[in-house]
C-alpha cells in the first residue's frame, strides 16, 4: 500500500461501537493501548530469543508509565532503556530500579547525566569520547563509577532493508576503525569503568533473513572487539531491529529461526554467554507496542476543494506521525468506525492544524465521510503522542486509554505548562 493509495477498511461492529463509545465518554482524539496485546507481545519476543537474555524495553516507542509497567511485570519483565530524563521519570514512576535502567543517547548533557546519577542510574550508552569524558566528570562530581557501554558503528552492515542506522557516517556510536587507536585511552577515563559494547544497527527490519545476518555480524564483531582490542566484555547489547506496523493494518512480524540462529553465533564466537560472565541484551520498541493501539479520531468537517474531497479531523500531526508535517507521510489506513458502508471514494485526511503540511493521507479509500464520523487509525501504539508535534499550535495533548480485558484501567491525557527557570 502506498502513502498516495491507502486503503481503508469497514471495522467490524463490535469494534466499531466500541470505538464511538470509548470517544463519547472520553473525547477525541483518543489512543487506546491493550495491555494483553503488549504482554502477548513481549511472549512472543521472548520466545523468539535465547533463554537468559536481557530485553530492554526502549521508552521512546511509549513512555506511558502504564504500559512501560506492564511490561516489566509478570514473566520474561523488560528492563528499560531511556535516553532523557523525561523517559527516566516514567521508567522510575512504573517501578523500574534506577540501577537497572540503561541511559543512552546521542545528546546527553552533563545536567541530564547529572540527574540520572543521582536518581541512582548507573549504566550509560557512551556514543563518542567526548560523551565518555561528560560522563566520568560527572561520576566523579557524584563519588561514583560509571559502568559504560560502548556504542560502536560497524564499519559495515550486514542487512540491507529497513531503517538503517550504521554502516555510514553518524552521531551514533564509535567508529569501529577508529577504535584500535581510541580504545586504550577510554578505558582510562576516570570516573568509567567499561564493561562492554552497544549495538543498534538498524530498526524495523521485517525480513529475519536480515536481522540474523546483521545480529550474527554483530557477534562476531564483539567477539573481535574483545580478542583482538582487549575490550572489556562483560556485557554485550546487540540492539534490535525487530519490526511492527506502524499506523496501517496488519501483523507483528515473527522471527521462528532467530533463536536457533543467535545461539549459533553465539556458541561459536562468545561461548562463556551459556555460562557465566557474559550479559546479551536486546532492545525493543515498536515491536513490543505497536500493535497495541488504535487512535480514534473524529471527523470535523468534509469539504470539496477543486474537484478532491477532504476529512478534517480532529487528530493531525500534533498527534500521530510529526514526521508527516517534514513531508513525509504516513501510509496511514483508517476503519471507519461506523457501521455504514456505501461506495468508497477518495478522501484526503487533513489535520486541524493551520498548515498545509498537516495532511495524515493524500488518498485514502473510504466510505464518504460525514462530520461526526470516527475513524480508527491501527497498530498506533508506538511512536504516537510523543513521537507528533504535541505542542504546535496549542491543542491538547490526545487522551490516552489503557485497557485490559476489555475493561479501561488508565485514562489520562500528558499536559504542559509554563515554569519559570532561574
Ligand atoms: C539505541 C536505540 N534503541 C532502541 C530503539 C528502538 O527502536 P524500535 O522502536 O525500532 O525497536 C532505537 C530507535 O531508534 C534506538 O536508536
């Protein structure tokens, strides 16, 4: 389906009179988060791991403290991976101990680094030198040591779809080839002890063809890292890449030999992981939450403008997708959450916002909209709210549900103020 043709799809009734009920008692637009969907999930993602993995759970898909709680209860619990110090108050607020959580980042500032060491966290992401020195000045400051991870860019990559982000020039990671002339100078920086090495090659990788290679690549990179640089290697994140849908129908991707295939490389290139001594972590986002949700959205207005018929909604790019207003639009697909059918015609979703780059879809295929109408947009949950341009032009923020077994146990909507800074 493309971002010029989306295809949109008559919602069973069920569903469809439960999305209007769910927007009549609490407003649109509306994200409503299945918590069973994330815990099937995150079974299914275990199971497609080696037993003994660490999964973190990436808070930038969904920092919702509802739903980041959910999933580190209950068998095969996530831990949480932040990369500010807002993702850091919700990992705290859904429970998660400050000394398990891994902060990680680009851009982190010496007040971020600052807040998260004395909010207890102590395992860090360090993504060049300079990040590296930040860090251990500031767990001097703090009477601490700070147990790092080096995030290395491969020189190379293995797979070659999805989101790739090594393999090229980039603000993430250490340049594998310059490390043989960095590392016996990082592993000097007083205030840091490093302990292993952080990959995250590449996200959103459908084809486990790919993933396989660019994990098994990954292995073997460490592996060398550590025989032949003599990089400390008692824990070893080989990242994610693990796909979902994002905002048009269809399934969370399985990975059925991925696990076969990562104890392989493994057993041959790092074989003390089956023992002792070694750490293997992965990471996730999207695949853990994005088929957990639905934003519904209700149709303001429907006009004619030379000869194309568009839907204003009430949810634009200050809700799903801030990327559509770059230019970049979504493949987006809606189910009308309605129960008349009718001849599909093109419509053009337009958001409320006073821009011509608020436009969710050129050309979706519906029944013809009428105002009132709600539409369903799936497999939202993640990088919805937090991922849009939540503050532009001042609406509030959608609300959001979180549902188990069908019953609404959360709802809540994220809010901004003012405060003045010293
Ligand atoms: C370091 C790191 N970890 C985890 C993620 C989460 O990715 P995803 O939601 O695709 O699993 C990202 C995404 O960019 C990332 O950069």
């Amino acid at each position: 389906m493309s971002a010029e043709t989306a295809e949109a799809a008559v919602a069973p009734g069920g569903q469809a009179a439960l999305d209007r009920e769910l927007v009549e008692r609490y407003g649109s637009p509306l994200y409503v988060y299945d918590l069973d969907r994330v815990e099937r999930a995150r079974a299914d993602l275990r199971a497609a791991l080696p037993d003994g993995f660490t999964l973190y759970y990436s808070l930038k898909a969904n920092p919702h403290p509802g739903l980041v709680r959910a999933l580190r209860e209950g068998p095969g619990g996530c831990r949480a991976e932040v990369c500010s110090t807002g993702e850091l108050a919700s990992a705290l607020e859904a429970g998660h101990p400050a000394d398990t959580i891994l902060y990680s980042g680009p851009g982190k500032t010496a007040v971020e680094m600052a807040a998260a060491l004395t909010a207890g966290v102590r395992t860090f992401s360090v993504e060049s030198p300079g990040d590296l020195r930040r860090l251990g000045a500031e767990a001097v400051r703090h009477g601490t040591v700070a147990r790092v991870l080096l995030r290395v860019n491969s020189a190379a990559a293995a797979a070659t779809t999805s989101i790739r982000m090594t393999g090229t020039p980039s603000q993430f990671g250490i340049d594998a080839e310059t490390l043989p002339g960095l590392l016996p100078a990082l592993l000097e920086v007083p205030g840091t002890e490093v302990v292993g090495a952080h990959f995250f090659p590449l996200s959103n990788s459908k084809d486990e063809e790919s993933l396989t290679a660019e994990f098994t690549a990954t292995v073997e990179q460490a592996a060398a890292l550590e025989h032949d640089l003599g990089l400390p290697l008692s824990v070893l994140d080989i990242g994610g890449g693990f796909a979902a849908p994002y905002s048009v129908p269809g399934e969370r991707p399985h990975y059925p030999n991925l696990r076969a295939a990562l104890e392989k490389a493994l057993d041959t290139r790092l074989p003390r992981w089956r023992t002792d001594g070694l750490e293997i972590a992965c990471e996730s986002g999207r695949h853990l939450v994005g088929d957990s949700g639905r934003l519904l959205t209700r149709v303001t207005n429907v006009k004619e403008s030379r000869g194309r018929t568009f839907a204003v909604l009430d949810a634009g790019i200050n809700t799903l997708g801030g990327m559509a207003g770059l230019g970049r639009l979504l493949p987006l697909s809606v189910d009308p959450a309605g129960h008349r059918t009718g001849e599909a015609v093109q419509v053009s979703l337009a958001g409320p916002l006073c821009t011509p780059g608020d436009l969710l879809s050129r050309s979706v295929r519906m029944p013809a909209p009428r105002p009132g109408d709600v539409l369903a947009v799936p497999n939202t949950g993640a990088y919805g709210p937090t991922a849009s341009l939540l503050l532009f032009l001042g609406r509030p923020a959608p609300a959001e549900l979180l549902l188990r077994g069908g019953e609404v146990v959360s709802a809540s909507r994220l809010v901004s103020s003012r405060t003045e800074v010293a």
